[in-house]
C-alpha cells in the first residue's frame, strides 16, 4: 500500500469545527496523515521554513503566515497549498507565485468559491431589503408607532422583474445570477475579461458601466480589489441611478468612491446597502453612517453554516484531486493570479 502523503494543517482547531463537518475532517484523515500546528506555539513564516520540507499539502487559512521565498525554497516536496478561506493574496505574492508555484507546477485551492455561496444568499437579501425599504417601515412602526407610513412608497419595483446591472462577473456574481433566475429579471454585467461564450450561456447582457447605473433598477457590487478597481465607480456614474434604485455592495468599499457615494447619497434617490465601506469600520462621525437612506452592515455577508462548511468538503476534494492529477474546483488560475480578488 503507498505511503499516504503528508499534510501540515496550519488552522486553528476553532477554525476546523468552522470550515469542516465531522465527516468530511475525518475523510482528510483517512485520506493523508495529517500533522496538525500545536495552537499554542506561534506559526511564522521562518518557523514554517524550518517544518515544511517533508510536507507534500499545506494548509492555510485567515492569520497563517504568507509564504516567502524562503517558505517556498524549503518546501523540496509540496504539491498543494490549500487555503480553507477566502482570498491567498494575502499570503501569496505573485513573484512567490511566477517564481515558484507555477514553475513547479505546485497548485493552489481556495475556499472563495464556498464563501460565494453564503454572500450571493446576503446579496440577494439586500436586494429585496432595499427595494422594500423594509428597514425604513420596521422603524417607523417601532420608534414612531406609524403604521404604513405615508413618506414611504408602498408600491414600486421590486426584485420581480427588475433590471438588475452587476458590476463584474466574479464568482460571487455568477451565484447572484443563479439565485435570481426565479425573480424574471433582466441581468445586466460589466466585465472587460467576461468571455462572449459565457454571457451568452449565462444568459446576460454586457454592458458598459454608465449603461449599467443608467438604466438598473438594482446595482450590485461584486469588483476585485485590485489597483485598476480602486474608485472604480465615481460620481458620475452614482449620478445615473433611476431614482428609488438600490446600490449594493458586498465586494470591497474602496471599488466605490466614498466621497462621490457621500454626497450622491445625500440628496436622498437612492438607497446603498453597503456590507464593506472604506474605511471599515467607519469612523463615530462619518456621514454615511446618519444618512437614513444608508444601510450599513458590519461586513458579514459570507458568513453562514453553509458555505463554511462547503470549504472543508472542497478541500478534501482538491487533496483527492491532486493525487490523482485530476483538476478541482476552487483551484486558483495562478496564470491569472494580478486579476484575481
């Protein structure tokens, strides 16, 4: 029988219980032995340069230490690095990338995919909220007592039917455009790299960003932060939104120009239901937090049992996988690693 390969988990046993069901953590036991990261010594990068040589799958997640040169240089048998969260930027620079990974053909797993599932599901909640200005009825009824408040439309366009523009075709984008398909709307996306073939499949119109705010109901946000997307949306573009529209964003709070979002959203048009802002948290005194067309969250939208756990269900597939040679989903295109989030 062949030597199982050898994995060094790095994640907190915390950590673990979030992202794995019992059945998947013991199917990665039985399928690699498994050498866990004692949680009470401290995990650097130079400590793990010193134990990472005989490890062929390394495990990674929120707080691991980003992997150097030197990580890199020591790790002589590593085939996988999977990350059980979200983005590898963090870790992972693209001269370690171009210089090591792809080189030695080492491939990369990220839980993002997972985590999609769980923001796309708040995505299509504050779509809803906001149309609906729910927030605005609960609390008229509950500081004021007024019961349908006449200041507030009971009537318009709701998700049903709406045109709903989407600012990048992510991966979190693409479950949004599954998640509304029983809402009959018309989907509008603004993606430079979105090939023809897919928008066709996927059913949806390219558009360009001013055609996008001009004429959605709904805008959602769903841009990488990368340096070409910084401010990417500006105030002319805020200034085309129908009145009584919804802004939406989930991605990252510098993708929107927070001074232009300051005062578009003065003037009252539209509501923005931001989960991330720029700077986050907001200061005490910062305005958009006393605009009452401003619904602000505290940057939760990709948690839930759901999507974590889906990780850990991911990531035994891609050490299974990558045993076999086989592709996976969730694996990181590091051929296209400056484009991604």
């Amino acid at each position: 029988m062949p030597e199982r390969l050898r994995l060094l988990y790095l994640p907190s046993p915390s950590h673990t219980e979030l992202a794995f069901t019992p059945g998947w953590w013991e199917r990665l036991n039985r399928l690699v032995q498994v050498v866990e990261w004692a949680p009470d010594v401290p995990c650097t990068s130079e400590q793990l340069a010193e134990r990472i040589g005989e490890v062929e799958v390394l495990v990674t997640a929120w707080g691991s230490p980003r992997l150097t040169d030197d990580v890199l240089r020591a790790a002589t048998r590593l085939r996988l690095i999977a990350h059980a969260a979200g983005s590898v930027k963090f870790m992972l620079s693209e001269e370690v990338v171009r210089e090591h990974l792809i080189p030695r053909g080492i491939r990369v797993f990220s839980g993002n995919g997972a985590i999609a599932l769980n923001v796309a599901e708040a995505t299509v909640g504050m779509m809803i909220m906001g149309v609906r200005r729910w927030v605005d009825h609960a609390l008229a009824y509950r500081e004021r007592g007024v019961w349908r408040d006449p200041a507030i439309p009971l009537n318009g366009q709701y998700l049903l039917g709406a045109t709903v523009g989407l600012v990048s075709c992510s991966s979190v984008a693409r479950e949004v455009i599954r998640l509304l398909r029983p809402f009959r709307t018309r989907i509008l996306v603004y993606d430079p790299f979105l090939p023809a073939g897919d928008a066709r499949r996927m059913r949806i119109v390219p558009v360009d960003l001013p055609t996008l705010f001009r004429e959605s109901h709904i805008v959602s946000v769903h841009a990488p932060l990368l340096p070409e997307t910084v401010g990417l949306i500006r105030a002319e573009h805020l200034r085309l939104m129908r009145d009584g529209s919804v802004l939406v964003n989930t991605s990252r709070g510098r993708v929107i120009d927070t001074d232009a979002l300051v005062e578009e959203a003065r003037i009252g048009r539209f509501t923005a239901v931001l989960d991330v802002t720029d700077p986050e948290p907001l200061l005490p005194d910062h305005p958009l937090r006393h605009l009452p067309n401003v619904i602000i969250l505290p940057h939760i939208a990709g948690t839930g049992y759901f999507g974590y756990h889906r990780i850990g269900e991911m990531l035994v597939k891609s050490v299974q996988a990558t045993i076999r040679g086989l592709p996976f989903e969730g694996e990181v295109p590091l051929n296209r690693y400056e484009q991604i989030a």
